[in-house]
C-alpha cells in the first residue's frame, strides 16, 4: 500500500487550497464550496488513519461519518443564508456584506 | 518502497482528481465549473475511500456529498445569479491568503507529516493489520447502546433542526 | 545705691547738670507740641507765607506752651543751681586743679580694658560751669519773650533745652569722644534753630549751610580724634594731659608723698574711677594720679601729650604727632567758631531767632569751639614752648588764622547796616581774638575773654533783639493808623492803643493782637539781615505788599531809640563799651588787655607771631571800637528817621519784662566779670582786686594745666595800646555819627570815606559767599545731580534693576512658551494620540470576515512556528 504520508499530504494539499478558496473567493457560494472541500480533505485524513492505526476500532469511520453530517447540515443552512442575503440585497459578494464595518 | 501496482496507480488518479478538482474550485469564475470542479474532487475522494477500505464511505460521499450537497450548491448558484457576471473572481487580500495558505501547507507537511510520518519518522507508514471491520460491524456501532448510539440520535436531531432552519431562513417573507 | 549719699557726692553731681536740660529737652517733645490746626491766613500765624495760605497749620495750644515754658525754665534753672552748687564745692577741694572732681564708668568694653566716659570737674570747667548756664538761663527768660507768640513756641523750648544740655555734656565731658558727642548735637540743634522758620528759604538755606560748613570741619576733627585715640589708646583728658604716661616712673613719687593710693590707680591705668560711696564714706574728694613733684616746681610731667609731641606723625614725616592732631582739633574749631576760611555760616546764621543767635554766637556753641582748644592746649603746645619763641604747628596756625580773622571780620563789619550782622562779625572777630591768643600761648588771657565776651555778646544780641522787636511795634503802629498805606490787613484793628497805656486788656491780648502781625513776622524780618546785604530793597513774606519794603533790623531806619527804648539803650551802650573796650571800667578792656599784653611781651623778644597777632589785634580793636560806636549811633542816638522808629518801643507786660530783665542781670556782668583778672601789679586796682600773686582768675585757670605757665606781669606799653585803640576808634565813631546824627535819608559817611568800590566790597564780605558758591557749592550740585542721580542712581542702580527685571520677564517668557508647548502640548497630546489610535485601530474593523479569518489563519500559523521554535519540534526533524 501507499505509505501513510502521502495520504497525508494529498489531504493537506486539498485542505490549503480550501483555505485558500475561503479567503480569496469574492462569491459567497464559492466559498461555501471550498469550505467542503476543507471537510472533504478531513475526511480523508480520518478514513486513512482509521485503515492505518486502527482498522478494527470503528471509531474512525464513525466520526468520518459525523462529519459528513455536519457538512451537510452546515451546508445546508449556509446556502438558505446565502438566498436570503440574496434577496435582501441582490448581491452575494461577501465583501459587501460589512455592517459590521467600525 | 513504493510498488509500482493497481492500488498505486489508482492512488496517483484519484489524488490528481482531489488536486485538480479542488485547484478549479477555487480558481473557476464560473461557478456551474466550480460546482462541477468540485464534484470532481468528490469523486477522487470516494476513490480514496475505496482504496482505504472503507467503501461505505465512498457510497456515502458520492450519495450525499455529491448527490446532495453538490446539487444543492448548483441549485444555489442558479438562484443566485447577479445580474453582472462580470465580478472579479479573487477579493483584495489574495496573495495574502495564497501566501498564508502555502505557509499552511508548509508547516504541515514538513513540520508535521514528514517529521513524524515521513522517512525516519516516528511512526509507521503501512498498515497496521489488514483485518478491516464490515460495513456490518459500523451499522452496529451507530445503534448499539454502548457505542456511537447518542451520538447518532443527536445528529439527527441537528438535521431536524437543520432542516427546520433552513425553511426558515429561505422561506418567502411575503406570504 | 543710696540716693542721699549720691547727692551729696560731689563727684556724681557733675552727671546731673546736663541732665535737667535734656530731661527737659524729651519731656517738652513728648508731651506738648499739641497743636490746633488753625487756617494760615489768621492773625496767630501771623506771617503769612504765600504757600500756606487757603491751608491750615498747626499753631501751638496755650497749655503747651505754658507747659513748654515751665519746663525749659525748670531744666535751665535746675542746670544753673547745680553748676553753682558743683562750683562751690569743687573751689573747696584741696589743691585744685591736682585733685579735681571725676566719676566715670565702664561705656564700651574693649577686650581687656574698657572705654571709659564720665564727667569731669578741673578749673577749666569751672569758669564754663559758672558762665554757660548763666548765659542759658538768661537767654530762656529772654525766650518767654521772644517767641511768646510764636506758632511753634513749644518747639523752640524743647530744642534750646538740647542745645543747653548739650552744650553742658559737652563742658562738664571728661574725654574727648563725650565732648564730640556735646560738639555734634550742638550742630544738630543749630540746625535746627536757625531753620526754625523753615517756611523762609534763606532760613533753611541758612541752616543746611551752618551743619555742612561745621561739618567739614568737624570730620577733620574726628580724624585728629581717631589719630589721637590710636597712638594713645584712650581719649580721657586727665590722662592725656595731666596724668603721667603709663610707664613713668611712680617709685620716686611714691617715695616723696607717702602715697600709694594714687600708685594703684595709677596701676589701673590713671583713669580717676571713685564709686561715689566709697568718696562719700571717706567723705574726701577723689584724686588723681599725682604729677611727679609738686606743682610749681620746675619738673615737667611726661604726659601723654608731651609724648606726642616728640614723636613724629604718620605720613607727615615734619611735624610731631600731637602736631597733626592739634591741627586737626584746630580745623574743627576753625569751622565751629567760625574762623577764616570756615566763617561764611555765622552771618547766615542770622535767619534763626534772636535767643538761637545770643545762645550759638555768645554763650554756647563757638564757645565751645574755643572751649575745646582750651581743653587739648597742652597736646597743642607739646614740643614747643611759646613763651620763649618756640612754636609748633598748630599753635602758629591759631595764631595765624586768629588774627586774620580778627581784623578780616571786623573790616566787613564796619561796612553792615543790618544790626545782627554787625554783631555776628563782631563775634566772628572777637574769637578770631581768643583763637589768636592761644596761638601766641597765652591760655589764661584766652580764656578770660572767652568768658567775659560770652556775657557781654550774649547780652548785646538780645539787645538788639529787643531793638528789633521795638521797631517792628513802630511798624504796627503806622499799619495800624493806616499810615500811607491805607489799607487794613488782618493786623491790630485800626483804634488799639499803642505802648503808653495797656488799658483794661489783658495783657495777653493785648500782645496777641499786638503782635498779631506774628512772632513769624521776626521770621520775616530777623530773616532779612541776609537778604538786606544784598538787595536793600528787601521784600518781606508777607502776604500783604507794603508798597516799599520795611526793613526793622536795617540801622538806617532807626535812630533816636534811645528816647523810646531807655532800657534796652543803657542795657546795649554797657556791653557795647565792653566789646569797644572801654578802659577800666568794663569787663571786655581787661581780657582784650590781657591779649594785648601777652602779645607785646612776646614781641619785645622778637617773635614773629607774636608780633603779627599784636598789630592785627590792635588794628582789629580799634575797628571795633569805631563800628560799635556807629551801631550805637545810628541806632539810638539822633532823631527817628524813619516814622516806624518814632514809634518803636516794647510795650507794657511780660513780654517787655522778659526781655529787659536778662539784660540788666548780664550789664551788670558785662561790667564786673573783669575784675576777676586784674593784674596784681597792676597800679591802684591791682591792689584792690588782687589780694595775692596772681589774679584770681589766673590762679584758677592756671591749675588746669600741668606744666607751670608763666605769669604776666604789668607793662605799661600794652595797656597805653589798649587804651588808645580803644578810645581812639570810639572817639572816631563819636565824631562821625554822634556829634552830627545822620538824619532820614542821608548816606552812610563810610561810604564816601572809603570810597564806593571799597565800601561795596566790604558790604559783600570780599565776595566770599560768591565764591565758596562757585567753588563748591556749584561742582557739588553738578555732581550730586549729574553723577550722583543720573549715572549712579538712574543709570546704575536702576539699570541694574530693569536689568533683573528684564531676565526675570524673560525667563517667565520662556516657561510660558515651555509650559504652552510642553506641557500643554503633552496634556493635549496624549488624549490626542488616543483618538488617533483608536482611529487607526477601527480601520482594522472592516466588516470583512474573509479579512477576520485570515488573520486568524495568520496567528496561527505564527503560533504555530513559535510553538515548533520553543519545543524544538522543527530541530527533531533529520
């Protein structure tokens, strides 16, 4: 089998490109986007040490699959926020939405 | 080290659709491509699930991530179309945010998985055992009451409330 | 200490003589003087000074005065009954004059030994004791008089107290720092005296120029004082003159007395020091350290001033020590007794009231100018010996000086019209007489015509102020009846009764309104002596304009007094004829003879000075003897010249008595007091007023000095000059100005006599008041103006100020500048900088939360690379 740490690394590629998509994206949705991407690279990170360290524990699998369901609650939810801004201000540019400006 | 076989050459696919679907994610101005980008990465990620012996979750990534979750976001995109298409796909930190994210990278791959995972690390990189638990055995953890029961109630309730909350949020205000 | 024992001790009496006068002097200060303010045009005031008018003065209430003049009185008399009792008992010491009257005590402490002041009771005193308060007393009767309606009556009295009581310090001192202290309290008090009517300029003018011209000289005094003190280490005169110099030999004296009381005092450094109960226990009188051998002998006591006199002065290497000093004391004389060139205050002195005129230029104050050179003769005769020809510095001075200013004053005075001023240089004259003689070394002579002019000065100054006061009755008289004037100004009403009869008035009225024109009339008027020598035409003060000015003291407005003014003509030709010295008879022949006589003696041993004084003296005598006879002339003898005159007289009451009486008491001195001095060999009289060897006084006053004075004997050739001086001017003023009296209006014959130019000069004194004014006067005023206040004051003292006071604004400047830029600057600074942070720190509140989230991504990578540095996470990897 692949070494364990090139699992890791794929994971940790994908995971900073979704970092990077979070903060650079202008589009609301784009950044929903990259946001699953981060918990897709989490994922992987779990399944493979799950299979590596601890293959009869399913404890791994378990949490992964908490983990989708969080992803798509949150997803879910963010996308119903997402219309709603929508509607209110006819733009999903996250840079616009700044009341919180001081 | 590393045998030139099936499962490797499936891991190098899978893992340039992970890389290149998330790189067109984050760098496609249109958002359908995005979307679709996105469910390309999925897609490597099932794979990966596949060669790690879990296939369940490969079934659960591709019915629900993409399935649902990447639908959901098309959808969201057709709902939410400016009028001008013309924005600019990157905000005014960029490079910042591509520099604070190589940074990321980099401390995580050389000042943790190598360290402790790479050559010479401290831990081991095959396989402990091939003796893998079924699908069967994970069924069991999520209904048994001294395993992973509470938790699974309470994740269904947060997807009641999820769902509950969304219709809220969503819903027609005029009405 | 037992108050009947101190009284009785002769040697404490002295102490209280000038006591009753200064006592006098604070208590006139401190309780009267109480005044009204009463407008300045009323008649009390009488003259009315332009200034004051529309203003109130003060004018002194009856009760002060009536106290002011029962206190003067008091102390004057208490001062005359102690001096006698002083007298009587110091005449019956045994062998006065060796053992004399003394107490002293410790004054300062000096280290080791102290300076001791006290009193002291020698024959010299003596005759001051039995002439000054005599004088005093007669001149405060003549003030209840004079000033009695004066505004500032109780003033005066208060300050001739302390000139009395001064002038008593002064003769009763038994060092020369006490008699100093008597000498400048003297000058303080003729300051004041001749300023009294300080409203008249030339009053004040006069009174500034007396203290300063005395004071130059009395400087240079003290510098003689201080050099005296610093080679001798005391001031006392006993033991300068009379005591041997410590060191001397005491075991031959001892040996030959039996004595050793003396030794001890003499151990304790000469001083006489009895405490009066011990004397009063003994019940003997105080002695002093012997003179080696008996009086009378030939051997010269080594005293201090004989030291002096061998021992060669500091930075004058030719004169002796007590040379220097004696013409030091001398210059101080020569300024208080108003010597040439230091004579130009005493005619000036004038201003003053006529009591402050007889009290300064008879009885007290160039008295005792020649009372001091008496005193110090001996420290002025050390190293030489003028009886035979050798004279010392100062003594050639005396001589000097004396006789020019003798003959220089009377010169000026038979040129005066103004009647005190004949007699202030008369005066100056006369002890230019005294001075001469001690200067030829005649100490007796000089001293006895010290006393007997004393008297009669004293006398023919308040003759002439009751002469004065006569005229300015005449001048009533004619204001009052509207006499060519016609105008009525505030004075007596027009219908008062004048001087035959005093009517039912009281008295004191009666005098008020007489003399409602005011004592300050005499301000007026005794002030105009200065003014007339230069302007006849002199302008009175007062307010009123009398058309032509009256002057009551110019002689020419006088004549034929002596039908109004009996009294005061009897009173004045008696002392006149003793200063013209009338042979025989009057008390001025015998002292000026005895001069004379000691000159002439001198000259037929072929001695210079003695020569000189003779001729000055001789020619100076006769002139005096031709100016009294003009004054007498012009004055009493003829007809009234002048309407004024006609009516001059002093009335009826106190103030005419007060004013005659003393001058009857001192004719009858001015007559008598010579024949105290008559030589015994002298023919008939000798006889029958000199019982023994020498003349009374002689034998008196011979006793003060320690070294034995030769006694002079009859001559006939000096008493022929006398006589003839004497009788030769008063013949020439007979024939000029009483066989044909001048009438109204004719010129003085002295003036075609001696020619215009000639005469003028002499009228202007030779022009020495010009010039002292030009020469001094003048560059003084220059200096005090231009460098004193300009440069010094203004320029100097006052740069110096701006000059602090310019940094100090500056340097308040630039704290304000500090404190508006630092610390304004800070205190608005620092809430400034908050506002600007806190500006600066809300821009970081965007509102974009991609820009929160990567900065939160930021922190945690840089956590994470400390985090990996510290725990050496990152060293761990190969």
């Amino acid at each position: 089998m692949v070494p364990l740490w090139m699992y890791l690394i794929v994971a940790a590629i994908v995971f900073c490109i979704g970092v990077y998509g979070v903060l650079s994206r202008r589009n609301a949705v784009a950044i929903l986007m990259s946001v699953e991407l981060m918990l897709s690279s989490v994922n992987i990170n779990l399944i493979a040490f799950w299979r590596y360290t601890a293959p009869e524990n399913m404890a791994g699998q378990v949490f992964a699959a908490f983990v989708f369901v969080i992803a798509a609650a949150e997803a879910a939810v963010g996308l119903a926020i997402i219309i709603s801004i929508y509607r209110n201000r006819r733009s999903v540019i996250v840079e616009d939405v700044n009341l919180l400006r001081g | 080290m590393l045998e030139l076989n099936a499962a490797t050459i499936a891991f190098f696919i899978f893992s340039i659709f992970l890389v290149g679907g998330a790189l067109g994610v984050v760098t496609s101005s249109n958002l359908i491509h995005g979307a679709l980008y996105l469910i390309i990465s999925l897609f490597g990620g099932a794979g990966f699930f596949v060669l790690l012996s879990a296939p369940f979750m490969a079934a659960v990534q591709v019915l629900v991530y993409i399935g649902a979750i990447a639908v959901l976001i098309i959808f969201a995109v057709m709902l939410t179309r400016s009028m001008t298409r013309m924005t600019e796909v990157y905000n005014r930190q960029w490079w910042l945010s591509a520099l604070a994210g190589a940074l990321l990278l980099l401390m995580l791959v050389v000042g943790v998985i190598l360290p402790v995972w790479g050559n010479g690390g401290a831990r081991p990189n095959m396989p402990i055992s091939d003796i893998v638990a079924t699908t069967e055995a994970l069924g069991v953890a999520f209904v048994s009451g001294d395993q992973y029961v509470l938790p699974f109630e309470v994740a269904s309730l947060l997807l009641t409330g999820v769902m509950i909350g969304a219709i809220v949020l969503a819903r027609d205000t005029e009405s | 200490m037992d108050i009947n024992a101190l009284l009785n001790d002769p040697n404490f009496l002295p102490w209280l003589i000038p006591v009753g006068p200064l006592l006098a002097f604070f208590i006139i200060s401190l309780l009267t003087s109480r005044s009204k303010m009463t407008p300045a045009t009323s008649a009390a005031y009488g003259g009315h000074h332009p200034d004051y008018d529309g203003m109130d003065v003060p004018i002194v209430t009856d009760r002060s005065r009536v106290v002011s003049i029962i206190v003067g009185m008091s102390g004057a008399l208490s001062a005359w009954i102690l001096s006698l009792r002083v007298v009587f008992e110091a005449l019956a010491v045994q062998d006065f004059g060796k053992n004399v009257l003394a107490s002293s005590l410790d004054w300062m402490d000096t280290g080791l030994t102290a300076f001791r002041m006290g009193v002291l009771v020698d024959p010299l005193t003596v005759i001051m004791l039995i002439m000054v308060p005599l004088a005093v007393t007669m001149i405060f009767i003549y003030s209840i008089g004079y000033m009695a309606n004066d505004p500032r009556q109780a003033r005066f009295f208060a300050l001739i107290s302390l000139f009395a009581g001064a002038m008593l310090t002064l003769v009763v001192a038994d060092n020369l720092l006490l008699l100093f202290f008597g000498w400048e309290v003297m000058g303080v008090c003729s300051y004041l005296l001749i300023g009294f009517w300080f409203e008249k300029k030339s009053a004040y003018n006069a009174a500034i120029k007396a203290f300063t011209t005395t004071r130059v000289a009395d400087v240079i005094m003290l510098l003689g004082i201080a050099y005296l003190f610093f080679s001798t280490g005391t001031l006392n005169f006993r033991d300068i003159m009379y005591n041997p110099m410590p060191g001397q030999d005491m075991a031959a004296h001892v040996e030959e007395t039996g004595d050793h009381s003396a030794e001890t005092a003499v151990a304790e450094g000469g001083a006489v020091v009895v405490e009066g109960e011990a004397a009063a226990a003994e019940g003997d009188h105080s002695e002093t350290a012997a003179a080696e051998g008996e009086y009378g002998s030939e051997a010269h006591v080594i005293t201090w001033a004989a030291h002096l006199g061998e021992t060669p002065a500091i930075f004058f290497g030719g004169i002796s020590a007590a040379g220097l000093i004696g013409i030091f004391l001398i210059i101080g004389t020569i300024g208080k007794s108003a010597q040439f060139p230091l004579h130009v205050w005493l005619p000036d002195a004038m201003e003053g009231p006529t009591p402050v005129s007889a009290m300064i230029h008879a009885a007290a104050m160039v008295s005792a100018g020649v009372y001091a050179v008496l005193r110090m003769y001996p420290v002025f005769e050390a190293g030489g010996h003028p009886h035979d020809g050798v004279f010392t510095s100062p003594l050639m001075l005396m001589a000097v000086v004396g006789s020019v200013t003798a003959l220089f004053a009377a010169t000026i005075a038979v040129a005066q019209n103004d009647v005190k001023k004949v007699l202030a240089y008369s005066t100056i004259s006369q002890l230019g007489f005294m001075v001469a003689a001690l200067g030829i070394g005649g100490f007796v002579a000089a001293a006895f015509h010290l006393i007997t002019h004393a008297f009669f000065k004293a006398l023919l100054f308040m003759a002439s102020g009751a002469v004065i006061h006569g005229m300015e009755h005449g001048e009533h008289h004619v204001h009052a009846h509207g006499h060519s004037h016609g105008h009525d100004d505030g004075h007596a009403p027009a219908a008062l009764p004048q001087g035959a009869g005093g009517g039912p008035l009281d008295p004191r009225l009666e005098l008020a309104m007489d003399h409602g024109h005011g004592s300050a009339d005499h301000g007026g008027h005794d002030a105009h002596g200065h003014a007339l020598v230069t302007t006849h035409a002199a302008h009175d003060d007062h307010a009123e304009d009398h058309g032509h000015a009256f002057d009551p003291q110019d002689m020419m407005n006088m004549g034929g007094l002596r039908k109004t003014m009996p009294v005061t003509f009897i009173t004045f030709l008696i002392g006149g004829m003793s200063l013209a010295g009338l042979p025989l008879i009057t008390a001025g022949f015998w002292s000026k003879d005895e001069i004379i006589a000691e000159a002439w003696l001198g000259t037929t041993k072929g001695f210079g000075p003695h020569a000189l004084v003779l001729i000055c003296l001789s020619l100076a005598a006769f002139m005096t003897a031709f100016y009294t006879m003009r004054q007498l002339g012009l004055t009493f003898w003829g007809d009234n010249r002048t309407e004024e005159a006609a009516h001059a007289n002093l009335g009826r009451g106190i103030v005419s008595v007060a004013m005659t009486l003393p001058l009857i008491i001192l004719s009858f001195f001015a007559i008598v007091a010579g024949f105290v001095g008559v030589l015994p060999d002298f023919p008939i009289l000798g006889g029958i007023f000199t019982p023994g060897k020498v003349a009374p006084f002689g034998a008196l006053v011979e006793k003060a000095l320690v070294n034995p004075v030769p006694h002079l004997s009859f001559n006939i050739i000096p008493v022929l000059i006398s006589f003839t001086v004497a009788l030769g001017g008063l013949f020439l003023g007979w024939l000029m100005y009483w066989r044909k009296p001048l009438t109204a209006g004719q010129k003085d014959p002295m003036i075609t006599i001696l020619g215009d130019s000639v005469h003028t000069t002499l009228k202007n004194k030779y022009y020495f008041d010009e010039l002292y004014i030009m020469v001094f006067v003048k560059p003084s005023q220059w200096f005090a103006k231009n460098v004193s206040y300009e440069f010094l004051d203004k320029g100097l003292i006052d740069g110096f100020l701006h000059l602090v006071a310019a940094v100090f604004t500056f340097i308040g400047d630039l704290l304000k500048v500090l404190n508006l830029w630092l610390i304004d600057g800070v205190s608005d600074g620092i809430p400034t900088l908050i506002a600007r942070s806190g500006k600066w720190f809300r821009g970081t509140q965007t509102g974009r939360i991609q820009q929160y989230m990567l900065f939160v991504l930021i922190a945690a990578l840089v956590i994470g690379v400390i985090f990996a540095v510290t725990t050496g996470v990152l060293q761990a990897a190969p």
